[in-house]
C-alpha cells in the first residue's frame, strides 16, 4: 500500500499561491464532485443493506472472520459502527501482498459502499472511499495522527518531519517551510527545472533520430533524482548520465515500508533478524546508502557556512552560489542536530524524487492516448513559450498543460491511499463510529476514480477544470481532489512539485512528440507512488523549437500564408489525416501535402494563389498546428 510518506507532511504556506486563485472551483460541465450531497450520504438501497458477506468467497487474505478477530483484539468490539464488512477473493491476493493495493480498494468500493473494513495481515482498517469522511479525518489532525506510517517507516525517515509528530512536527514544519519561499521558487525554475529537463532533452534526442524505443518512467525518475539533488543540496546526481544507486535504495525502501504495514508479525523489530533475512538485509543497506548520501552532502555545505560566516538577513533569503534549502537551512543557524537535519532533508529528497517522477511518467501515458490534448499542449507550449525555456511567470500561462497534470494526479494520485490512527473515539459523517487506535485507510484513488464523486470519472478530461479557475486543491473542490492531502499536514511541498513538473513537461513537448510502444502491458504497482509493473516505453519524434520557424496560432497562421476563409467542418477529419500522414512519414511528397490541404481550405484562398504557399517549411509542426485549430474551433 502507499502510504502517504508525505508527499503530505506539513501545512503548505508557499506565498504567494501558484495561481492565485479568482473564484470558486468549476469545471466546464456540471460535476457530481461540485455537488452538495456527499456519497457518504446514505442511500437506502445501497448503504443501509450493503450486499451480505456470505456472497462472497472468503480467503485467508481478508476473510470476514479475521476482520472481525482482528478487530476485537486490537481495539475491541464496536458492533454498532454501522461499517460493512469487505472479504477478499483469492485473486485479490497478487494485489494485496506486493502489487497495487488500491486496485482492490477500488473494486471493494463498488461492492460494499464508500466505508468499509477490510483486514491487512494482522491489522484492521476501515478504508475510506468518500470527501466528507477524508475531509475530516485530514483536518482533525488532533483527533488522527500518522500510526501505522511511523511505525513501518521509522527505519527510513527517523525523525524527520515525514512522520513526526506533536511539538517536534510542529518544530520541523516551521524550520522547513520558510525554505520554499517565492524567490526561491522562482530561481529554481531557471537554475534547475529548465536545466535539468533541457539535459533530459539532449539525452533523448539520439533515440528520437534513430527511432529508439525509450524508457521514460526511467528518465523521468532519472531527471527528478537529479532535480531533487541540486533544489536541495546543491549537488548534481547526474543520474542521466550515469545510473545512481539512489533510485533503487529508494525504491527499495519504500517497498519495505509498504511491506511492513501488511506483515503477518512485526519481526522486523528484532534487530537479529534484521541482519539475517534477506529482505531486511536488502533494507537496511538501501537506507544506509541513502543517509550516507544526505550526510556527506551536510558536512560538505556545513563547512563552507562555517568558514563564510553565513546567516540569513532577509525573509526571502537566497544565496546566489548555492541556493538550495541546505544552504537556507544552515545560514538560518538553528539549533538543530546533524541527525534531526540529515531525517528532515531525507525526508524531502525522497518525497521529491518519487513523486514528480511518477507524475510525469503518467503525465506522459495519459496523453499519448489522447492525441487532441497532446496536440492542444504542445499548441499552448509552442505559444506561450516562442521556442525558448520557462520562466516562473511563464507557468501561470500554461494552462491546459497544468489542467493535463492535475487530471494525471486524478487519475494516478501520488500517493494512493494515505493512513491515519484515530487518537481518541470519533464518529465520522455519516454516523458511522471508530474507537481509539482504530487505522483509517483513506483511498485517494477511489475518491479520485468514484463515479459518484465525479462525471467520466475513469476518463482523461483535463477540460473538466476550468481554465480561468483556480489550480483545483483540496479546499476549492471540497476534498474531492487530493493529490497532496490536507489539512495541517497536507504537503509541504506542492507548489514545488507542480511547478517541476509543469517545466519539466512543457520542455519535453517543445521538443518531441511521442507515441506508446506497441502491445506494451502497462500494468501498475506500488512504492509510495503507483508505477508502472515493466516500465513505459515510448517511440520519440523531434519537433522544431526556433521561434522563427513557428507560425502564429491557428487561423491567424492560415491568414500569413494567404489563406482567408476554412471550411470549419472538414478541419477535425482532415486534420486527422494530416496527423496520420506525418506520423507515417516526415517528408511526404508535396502533391500529397496538396490534395490533402485543399480538402480542408477548399478553393478559397486569395485568387491566383496556389495553396501549396501554405505548406510550411517544417510539416510536421504545421500538421499539429491545423490539428490544434481543429480543437480549438467550435
């Protein structure tokens, strides 16, 4: 299971907001998600007489037997919560020891309503599939603590502020948050974001001449690791040149964490053992390799602070050689331990990693399905941009192509499902009651994926959120969307990991056009954020990015060649073929280019004018400029 290893560890005060917000959330079509009613409201025919247990095989994965067993050893008997009874089929177990885990929540879900417990090893959940229910155990932050996620990931973050709680959270979050000021932001983006996603680019460009396949969850994960390392530490991974052991240690251990919260027995804290299983083993060298990694590059900055005699003198203090939260953390001269400081910044580095590389993997998946929206993207890009890098206020401007990444963390949300103890007895929305200790498992997927939460609620519709709204969050869409958690805890760093990921993409798509590798099974798995089982391999086709090149937008580009009136109704169908002429070859025969443009133009272009004068030296980009007017035209 993911588990929320946050991805959602403190308040989220960066100021001032990416997109500052103007109105209310909306979206372009009336959403169940906008809708007053919850799902948590009870429907007679659904939750009042949830479909009966005995239905359903039982397996030794979560039989209702050990459900109920589990629970009345753990936190006693509460007969009366009102919470239905889940029971997992055998072929649920690939999925629940070591797969996706979400994926089962998911069908669960279906069955036996928006609230149900289920049994995890020897644990007891109740899972959590509703806004309401999730939007109250998030802000009750007294009432719900992190539980289950501190104890199974205490080997890997210690006491940093991933997981820690009380005061010394409270501590921590103070001391971090100051880091991720504006100016920062905006320094970052020119100094890291663009630079390490235009060495992505160069890495790239020989398997898009050669026609390669790639793997891009791997260059995406490459690319964040090295992003992650130079926002935080000043010091370049360069893992896209050259494999880091860092990727797998994480990923490693975070599966171990994911691991521990199902295992039958806790033998994992009997230190003998540690040293003997092989999985433990595997663990513990991956954590040690990640904190020597984050010790070395303390020390290192350390001695540099020190001998310079640095200390913050502004609010917005950034050190123009070495801008990094390190470097920020230092000059603030607070009384911290080197072990405190080594746990905060783990943390960090691997939320930051593991996060954004998987958003942009999914990113990318999603709209090579959807070739109008990878056309209408790269349109924007191209028009925003006029061939050069992003800057920090270019992102406010691409706006589609943030509405395409907040639909992937929709539809992936990095984390999946986040946990949460109850501290004292509660009753949730809907009446529905949980006693002290009680694990809460609440299922962002499902929130995200629920038909009853949202229209096309399985489809990629970056449309569904309005362009000239807010950047939806949880509070402008009543936790309904919550890639980032909330409440108190939600992600400290969210606006780092959107702006990341928004110049990361647009400098992909300035560059390239891309498509699925065939017959690819894209199966997905856990860490803390959903992956791919096998990767994601794509085939890459270069784009032209000098601005000189590019046409203006649409009709107006038509205009400039003398075209002046186009037959509105054959654009999406001619458009379509010019789309799969180019893919099949980038030098089609001018006679083609011809026939196929007259089809859309028609014979009104201005008198005596061949319509060939429209073919643009570069094909391929006009090509995707008359499939985005298609689009854009109503």
């Amino acid at each position: 299971m993911s588990l929320s290893l946050s991805f959602s560890s403190s308040l989220s005060i960066l100021s001032p907001p990416l997109l500052k917000p103007t109105s209310i959330f909306a979206t372009t079509t009336p959403l169940h998600s906008l809708s007053v009613k919850s799902s948590i409201d009870k429907d007679p025919a659904s939750t009042s007489n949830p479909k009966p247990n005995t239905t359903k095989p039982s397996s030794w994965v979560s039989p209702d037997w050990l459900t109920s067993l589990t629970r009345s050893l753990t936190i006693g008997r509460d007969e009366d919560s009102g919470i239905p009874i889940a029971s997992a089929k055998l072929d649920d177990v690939s999925d629940l020891l070591g797969g996706a885990l979400f994926l089962p929540l998911f069908k669960w879900m279906n069955d036996y309503g928006p609230i149900y417990r289920l049994a995890a090893g020897p644990r007891n959940f109740v899972v959590v599939s509703d806004p309401a229910i999730a939007k109250h155990v998030l802000r009750n932050y007294g009432k719900y603590a992190k539980g289950l996620v501190a104890e199974v990931s205490e080997f890997l973050f210690g006491s940093g502020f991933a997981i820690a709680e009380g005061s010394l959270w409270t501590a921590r979050r103070r001391a971090v948050v100051p880091s991720l000021h504006k100016k920062y932001l905006s320094v970052i983006v020119d100094r890291v974001f663009c630079k390490c996603a235009e060495r992505l680019v160069e890495k790239l460009q020989a398997s898009a001449q050669d026609g390669t396949a790639v793997n891009m969850e791997e260059n995406f994960s490459q690319l964040t690791l090295d992003v992650i390392g130079l926002s935080l530490f000043n010091y370049n991974f360069d893992s896209l040149a050259a494999n880091s052991p860092i990727i797998d240690a994480v990923y490693t251990a975070l599966k171990e964490a994911e691991a521990r919260s199902t295992d039958i027995l806790p033998y994992w804290k009997i230190k003998a053992l540690c040293k003997i299983i092989p999985r433990q083993v595997k663990a513990e060298q991956s954590v040690t390799v990640i904190r020597e990694t984050v010790e070395e590059l303390i020390a290192k900055c350390k001695e540099i602070v020190e001998a310079e005699g640095e200390r913050i003198d502004e609010e917005e203090y950034i050190n123009d050689a070495d801008p990094s939260i390190l470097r920020f953390l230092l000059a603030s001269r607070e009384e911290v331990s080197s072990v405190q400081l080594r746990d905060d910044l783990l943390s960090m580095l691997v939320a930051g990693h593991e996060t954004t590389g998987s958003v942009l993997t999914w990113t990318a998946y999603l709209l090579s399905k959807e070739s109008s929206a990878l056309l209408k993207a790269q349109e924007e890009v191209d028009r925003v941009l006029q061939g050069r890098s992003p800057s920090y206020e270019d992102v406010k401007d691409l706006k589609f192509l943030t509405r395409c990444i907040t639909e992937s963390l929709r539809l992936y949300p990095h984390p999946p499902v986040l946990i949460r103890r109850a501290q004292v007895a509660d009753k949730l929305p809907g009446n529905y009651k949980v006693n002290a200790g009680q694990d809460i498992m609440i299922s962002v997927y499902n929130i995200h994926r629920s038909s009853k939460v949202w229209e096309r609620a399985e489809e990629f519709v970056p449309e569904r959120f309005d362009m000239e709204g807010p950047v939806p969050n949880e509070s402008n869409t009543d936790f309904r969307f919550i890639p980032f958690s909330g409440g108190p805890r939600k992600c400290v760093g969210d606006q780092f990991a959107l702006l990341e990921s928004i110049v990361a993409l647009a400098i992909f798509l300035q560059h390239f056009t891309f498509e699925l590798v065939p017959d690819q099974n894209i199966g997905m798995t856990t860490g803390a954020t959903i992956h791919t089982t096998n990767g994601l391999y794509m085939k890459l086709s270069s784009r032209p990015t000098n601005p000189q090149l590019v046409p203006p937008l649409h009709l107006d580009c038509m205009s400039k060649f003398g075209i002046h009136s186009i037959n509105k109704k054959l654009i999406p169908r001619a458009a379509s073929e010019l789309s799969e002429s180019a893919a099949k070859s980038t030098r089609m025969e001018s006679q083609v280019k011809h026939a196929v443009l007259v089809k859309v133009m028609g014979r009104n272009g201005s008198r005596g004018q061949d319509t060939r004068g429209a073919v643009h030296s570069s094909w391929i980009f006009a090509t995707e400029q008359l499939s985005c007017a298609a689009v854009g035209i109503k």
